[in-house]
C-alpha cells in the first residue's frame, strides 16, 4: 500500500540519525576504552589495559559490588512497594481505580531531582526525619546513617521507581480477564491460591518488565550517590564521571561505560527472552 | 508516455457492455498461493456476488481492484483501460469498508465531502453532490454528526453515500453487512438491491453468506481456495451447480454417492435410470426435492424409496426430516404437517438429481 | 471458605496500598511545607511560615535565566524528537529494510539505557567533531535521548489508527501525501500531544545526559544541582515546588484535553475492531 518512495522518504531520515548520533558514539565509546592516557593527554594507543585494571583492582571491584547490591535491593524494595499496590488497583479498588491510577502517575512527573532533594533534606542529621523523631522523644541524637549512606541512595531510587515499576505490573494485571479469576474460584481456589497460581504466572512480563528498568537504571545512576549517598554510597557510575571529571582518564572511564552498556544489552535480551517465554498469548 | 504506451494500455473490451475485465490474476502471499490464475468478466450495471469461506481469496481479489493490493500475474482492465497499474486514487473505482472506515474527526458531511474535496471540486458543486447523496442513503439530518454517534446501521449507510458521491465505474462492496444484526442485515440488503436498480451503477460484493449472495446478486462467483469454482446466476447456480463442494456451499443438499451401471444410478439403496457411461458418480439432491408418497404427486419420471423417520426439525412454514434409507442419511423438507414417526414412502424427479462433479 | 482470613488480607493489602501512596507522596509532601519555612529545610516541626523564600527565588536572576535556558532546550527537544520520531515510527510500522531489527532496538535504546552512557557517548561524539559544548549540544543531545519518547507513544498510535482510513482515503481520490495530512496525521493527535508534553517535561527535567553537555548556560535542574552543593537553602524548596506545581498542571491540562477530544463514545468507537 505505501510505495516506495514513502517508505524510504520515512525511514532514511531517522536511519541516518540513528546512525550518526547512536551508533557512532557508542562506537567511539568502544574506541576509547582501548585507548590509553599520558601525562594526562589521551593516547590513541590501542591495548586493554583498560578492562584489564577494571577487573583486577579491588578498589573499582569493590565499587561494582556494591552497585550490584544497592540496585538488587531497590528493585527488589519497588516490587515489594509497587506489585501490591498495581494489585490492590487492579483487583480491589473498584469505582476509584481510575482516580487512583492517575495518583499514582503524578509523582513519575515531577523531577527526578526534586524528589532527590527532598530525601536528602529529610534524612540529614539536621534533617525532617531526625527532627521529627527528636520531637517524638524517640531519639536523642540524629541518626547517622540515614543519609550519606547506601541505605539513602537505595531508598532514595526505591522512591524513584516504584512508580516505574507499578506502570507494567498494573498493565499486566490488567489484561488477566476477570472470568479466569473467576473460574478458579468456581474450581474451588481461594483468593491467595488464585494469586500464586493464575494472577501472578500471568503478571510476570510486566514484573520482569518494571524489574528489568528499575535494576539496570539503577545501576548506571550517579546522581543519587552525590546527593544522599555520601563516600560510603558510591556507585559505579560515580567512578565513570569522576573519571571523565577531575581523575581526567577517559579511556578508563569509556571502558567501564562500555562495560555498563553491554550489561545493560544483555539484560534487556535476557529480560525480552524471558518475558517471551512468560507471555502466553 | 509514447502513443505506442499509450495504445497498449487501451483497447475495448472482450465483448460489449463488459466493464471489468480480470484477466488470469494470481496473489501469493508468502509462500500461499491466495488467487490462482483467475479470469473473470463483470457486466455494466451488473450485481456480481463474489461468494466463499474465509480464505477463498475473494477478499484479496477485491483488494486488487481496489488497488490495495498488487496481483502477482494477470492483468485487470476496466473500459477499455488498464486498471491494475493504477494506485488506488487514481481509479474510478471506490469501496464500501467493511468495518465502515469513517474518519471519526469528520463531521457525516465532511466524510462524504471527502473524495470530492481532494479533487479540488468546486465549493457549491460538492454541497448539491453531498446533499443528494445523502438523501439517497436517508441520512441528510445527520449530515453533522460525527460518525461515532451513529449506529452501526446508520454508519454504513454514511459509507455507502461516502463512496457514491464520487459516482464511481465500479462500487466494491467488502461485507459490508457482516457486522449488523440479523434484522438490520436483511433490511439493508432490500435497501442495497433497490439502490443499486435505481443507480445502475455496477457492484462487486463479497460475503460469505450464500443467502445473502442468492437474494441480492445477478450472478455469484463462487470462490474456493483462490479459484473460481462457479459463475452464474442464483437460480442457475441453485439449480444446477457443477460440484458437490457449489452443491452443498449455496443451499442445503442430500450428496448421494454411488455408480452408473448399465443406465441406472445406484446410491446406497437408492436408485433410478440415467443417461450416461458407467462409473462412479455424485447426485445432488436438494431436499425440497422429495416429497411424502402419500401426498399424491406420481408423476413419471420419479423415484421411490423407503425411509424411517429418525429426527423432525420444525421451522414454521416446513419441516425439515431426516430420514434414515437403508443406512444412508437423507434430508427431506416439507410442508409443515405435525410429528411424523416410522417408516414412510418417499419420492423424488429424477431430474432434480443433478450429477455433480467432485 | 476461611472468610475471616480473606477479610484480614483485603485490609491489610488496603492498609498497605495506603502506605506505598504516603512513602510516595510524602517526601514531596515535606518538601512543599518546608519552603514555607523560615528556618530552613530541616528540623521538626516547621514553626515560622513565610513567603520569604519564594520573593528571593523571584529577585533570583540566574535561576530565571536558567529556566529561560532549560525552555529554549525543551521546545527544541520536542520539534526535534517529534519529527524524527514520527518518521521513525511511520517507518517502523510501515516500511520493511534491512536491519530494522537492529534499528528499533537502537532507537527505543536511551529510553532503558542510564542517562551516563547516553551523555559520555554523545560528549565523546561531541570532541571527535570538534563541537564546543553548549546549549546546542545539549538540545542535540535532549533530542537524541528523547526521540525514542516520541518513536514509542506514536508507534503505538499508529497501531491503533484503523488501517482501513487511510486505504479509504485513497480509495476516494486522495494522494499518500493528503492522506498523511487529512487522515493520518489528525488520527495521531492525541498520540503527538501526549508525547509532546512528555518529552517537554523530561526535557525540563533532564540531568543526566545534560551533566556531560553542558557548556556555561545553565539548564534549571544544573542550576539548582550547582546550589546544592554551596549550600542549601528553602529557596531550593521554593523552586522545586513551583516545578512541582507546573509539573501538575501540565498532567491536569493534558487529561482535560484528552477527555474532550475522545468522549466516551469515541473511544468505543475507535476501539471497535
């Protein structure tokens, strides 16, 4: 039905984009992280040295752990937080469920950086959340480790994507057709073994959907480590921009960006095949 | 273009008074073979039912007139022209959607002002066009509605109009009845008929509804898996059709399969004299065509058999028996009369038993 | 069945649903009291309110200028990421060509990939070609990151648009190029709007990628990321709830637009197979 002059009116301009502000600075990404520095001047020296120090120094081994840590953690806590609630719309909420759903939206609008600021002004030292406890009585000194802690930055991104991950959930609860949940009642299973058994194996791709984003922008975040995560909540994106900051070492940075950007990939696949495998249509 | 180009895509057509000439047109999809090499003339002014089950290709070979879709060999001509190297706009030819394809930003009027609009035809021409088209279809006092507050009935009445004000060579029609319900259904096909007297202008129609085919075509083209299994008029095709698969599509019928031996015709324990060489064969016999011995029509050139009763189907006006012959199973419609039980006499014109191909 | 079992899990889930909303609204929630607060954005409870904050944060010439910055940016972002994002979606549903596969996957990439990667890689772009960082590299680089918004929202309003419209315009006489302008591009109005607003709020939001690009103007949020490092104060408050509040008022105007343009017939009417 479209000829081809159509078609390839429609597609070249947006291939050629693609191809000039995607594909070729991730290529020379690549380049880079083959690169080497000298006497802080880059080197177009080709060698892995790079990926070798990358993998064998404690110190950035250390920081992929803990990155590794704090986004299994908040993709967990946002599953833990967003499922129910994607649940409870779904199933429960009835004649408000619209109402609600717009609620839940509001806060995916407002700023990223907004929201940043505001945990780090509740859980400083001098901050709401220690105020509001030394009022209570319950304490008598600020708490430390709420803020400049991993366990800010993971509360502080579980804020972030719970949202994020309630979108897909609730899209897939939404499809399940209600006659199914009630013919497992008619078979005789109760509201939890109707969960375990029909809504939740149906309700996978939108968890591994929500999953899969939540943990892999999670792990390439460096603005929540700098504003509530302090030194002991640095992650590893933190290291890429130092790097490309005052540790001037591109190279080395261009290198753990590759690395993120392969994992990220492999994920996305992972997560896709996964989801496939999980869809029953 | 060069009058030798010009010349090869003009000619008159094969005989006078024809309007659309397809010519052996074959569309594969894929590796399915959708239309195997069909040919097929429609008349000016004719109602041609393109008639099937899904997957027939008469959908596809609609397409192709259209314009949607490009035939993989073959050749379409209408007037005299070749159509098949024309895109869709440029071709006197318009179609009714089946899902009504209203555009639901356009007021009922501007949907029927559409086609003239784009051609760039003059202000007050397109008011008296649209205005008599939609009196022609009954919907002038929706005329500014917005089509999603139409019903589906009223819906494909805007769209009928929105194709007729163009006033096309040719109108193809794609079900456009399917998605009404029995009543409406049956209405509009009163309507469409009378329309189409009163306009002349030819109809291509598809359905796949061979009541719908017989009560509204001059002629029907049965389709089955992309090639034409029949062309003729209903009461031809009803009467006389050429295979068991036209047999048993339009109408109810009785298959009898059995042989020709020595000029009799022998099916199950059926059997009665025929003309023609031995061997096997195929009887279609509609079950409107036997009738109860006992209700005294023995004229000559009939058969007789026995058959018990084994279920009554009641439909008001008849009933509708099957019948049990010696292990075969019959249907036999008659007047309606009350419950029937047993064995009884049954009878049939040997000349309704029509040999059919396989 | 065990109905008292089943009550005492519907009010817990209920209870619990409430929780989630409070932990997602609340930190917000604080926010906004406390830029009311004379003195300042801790401590409990917030005693003296006043609107201080909020007449320094009006006197306040680099943070206005900021924001000039940060709308300049995002209108550029949304012609940008629109037009491209359209062709990309028109050729995606509509056109088959080798690599498309890789393509989609390309293009629908920035929207999962972190902001980091997509800003180092177009900063690296950016020094290959000699280009001096600016706001120019950074609209460049909104528009990048934001065409899969755009590519993914009117995708999925092509799906949906009834394919029978535009053979129907044909059909009556129409060319491709007035069936795009007539049909096809009014049935993606809400789908252009929806993504409009979408990109122009991320855009005004965007720090990430913008970390990488930014030259000496300022976009609002590296701004307002510069100040928190001198030192905070409820001015900051001020700011992030006057973004907070024009944040809503953005969803409010696009759901009232898109109540009336698909009343409830409407939307039936285009949902119908």
């Amino acid at each position: 039905m479209y000829s081809r002059a159509y078609k390839t009116l429609v597609s070249v301009p947006p291939i050629l984009w693609a191809g000039i502000f995607l594909l070729l600075p991730y290529a020379l990404m690549f380049a880079y992280s083959f690169w080497a520095v000298r006497d802080g001047v880059i080197v177009h020296q080709w060698n892995l040295h790079n990926y070798a120090t990358l993998f064998s120094k404690p110190v950035y081994i250390e920081v992929l752990l803990r990155t590794m840590r704090i986004a299994v953690s908040v993709t967990v806590c946002s599953l833990l937080l967003g499922y129910p609630l994607a649940y409870y719309l779904s199933f429960r909420a009835g004649a408000r469920k619209e109402l609600l759903y717009q609620l839940v939206i509001v806060p995916l609008w407002v700023s990223y950086l907004v929201r940043g600021y505001a945990w780090k002004t509740i859980l400083g030292s001098e901050g709401v959340l220690n105020g509001f406890l030394q009022y209570l009585h319950l304490t008598h000194e600020p708490v430390a480790f709420l803020l400049y802690s991993p366990f800010a930055v993971v509360l502080m991104l579980t804020h972030i994507y719970t949202p994020f991950v309630f979108l897909p959930i609730y899209a897939a609860l939404e499809h399940i057709p209600r006659p199914l949940v009630e013919a497992s009642q008619d078979l005789g299973a109760g509201s939890l073994q109707t969960f375990l058994r029909v809504i939740l194996p149906l309700s996978i791709p939108g968890l591994l959907a929500g999953a899969t984003f939540a943990f892999v922008l999670t792990l390439g975040d460096f603005l929540a480590p700098l504003l509530v995560g302090g030194a002991s909540g640095t992650m590893i994106a933190n290291v890429v921009q130092s790097l490309f900051g005052a540790a001037f070492d591109w190279p080395l940075g261009a290198a753990i960006s590759a690395c993120i950007l392969i994992l990220t990939i492999s994920l996305l696949f992972l997560s896709e095949r996964l989801e496939k495998r999980w869809s029953f249509k | 273009m060069s009058s030798a180009a010009a010349n090869s895509q003009q000619r008159p057509p094969a005989t006078p008074g024809t309007l659309l000439e397809v010519l052996g047109i074959a569309k594969r999809f894929g590796a399915r073979e959708v239309l195997k090499g069909i040919s097929l003339n429609i008349a000016s002014g004719e109602f041609l039912t393109l008639l099937g089950e899904s997957g027939s290709g008469k959908t596809t070979l609609l397409r192709l007139v259209a314009g949607f879709e490009q035939p993989a060999a073959g050749e379409i001509w209408m007037s005299g022209e070749r159509l098949d190297t024309l895109p869709p706009y440029q071709r006197r030819v318009n179609t009714v959607f089946q899902h009504y394809a209203l555009f639901p930003h356009l007021s009922v009027r501007e949907n029927v002002a559409y086609g003239l609009r784009v051609k760039r035809t003059s202000a007050t021409e397109i008011g008296g066009r649209v205005e008599e088209a939609l009196r022609m279809v009954k919907m002038q006092e929706y005329a500014d509605s917005r089509p999603s507050k139409l019903s589906g009935g009223q819906q494909q009445r805007v769209a009928l109009s929105r194709a007729l004000v163009n006033r096309p060579l040719l109108l193809l029609l794609d079900e456009p009845l399917s998605a009404l319900d029995a009543n409406l259904r049956k209405q509009m096909q009163g309507e469409l008929k009378a329309l189409q007297r009163e306009l002349g202008i030819t109809f291509l129609f598809v359905t796949h509804d061979q009541e719908e085919a017989m009560a509204l075509s001059d002629r029907i083209a049965l389709l089955r898996n992309g090639a034409l299994e029949q062309v003729a008029s209903p009461r031809d095709i009803y009467a006389h059709p050429a295979t068991a698969y036209t047999a048993q599509f339009i109408g109810q019928t009785n298959l009898l399969r059995g042989e020709i031996k020595d000029g009799v015709a022998r099916c199950g324990s059926l059997q009665w004299p025929v003309e023609g060489p031995s061997g096997a064969a195929i009887f279609s016999l509609r079950p409107e065509a036997i009738a109860l011995a006992s209700d005294g029509m023995v004229p000559s050139g009939t058969a007789r058999f026995r058959a018990a009763v084994q279920q009554q189907f009641f439909s008001g006006a008849s009933e509708l028996l099957e019948v049990n012959c010696g292990g075969q199973l019959l249907r036999v419609r008659i007047s309606a009369r009350g419950p029937l039980s047993g064995e009884h006499e049954f009878v049939f014109s040997i000349a309704d038993a029509i040999r059919v191909q396989e | 069945m065990n109905g008292h079992a089943t009550n005492r899990r519907a009010t817990f889930l209920k209870a619990y649903s409430a929780l989630v909303f409070a932990f997602v609204y609340l930190p917000v929630v604080v926010l906004i009291l406390y830029s009311f607060n004379r003195d300042g954005v801790g401590g409990f409870p917030p005693r003296h309110l006043t609107l201080d904050w909020y007449r320094q944060l009006f006197g306040d010439a680099p943070i206005w200028d900021a924001v000039v910055n940060s709308l300049m940016v995002a209108a550029g972002s949304v012609a940008l990421s629109l037009t491209l994002g359209l062709l990309a979606a028109l050729a995606l549903d509509r056109a088959d060509f080798p690599g498309k596969a890789l393509f989609r996957r390309l293009v629908l990439l920035p929207l999962v990939l972190p902001g980091i990667i997509t800003g180092l890689s177009l900063l690296m772009f950016a020094v290959f070609v000699g280009a001096q960082l600016s706001l120019f590299t950074v609209f460049l680089g909104h528009g990048t990151a934001l065409i899969s918004v755009a590519a993914t929202e009117l995708f999925a309003g092509l799906q949906k648009m009834d394919r029978a419209q535009e053979e129907a315009s044909l059909d009556l006489g129409a060319t491709p190029w007035q069936t795009f302008w007539r049909i096809t591009l009014p049935n993606l109005k809400l789908s252009l709007i929806a993504a409009g607003l979408l990109i122009f709020t991320l855009s005004m939001d965007e720090i990430a990628v913008t970390f990488f690009l930014i030259g000496r103007d300022n976009t609002l949020p590296l701004e307002i990321w510069g100040r928190l490092r001198r030192g905070i104060t409820p001015e900051i408050n001020a700011v992030s709830t006057l973004i907070f509040a024009v944040s809503v008022g953005l969803i409010v105007i696009w759901y009232r637009m898109r109540a009336s343009a698909l009343s409830a017939e409407a939307q039936e009417f285009l949902e119908r197979p």
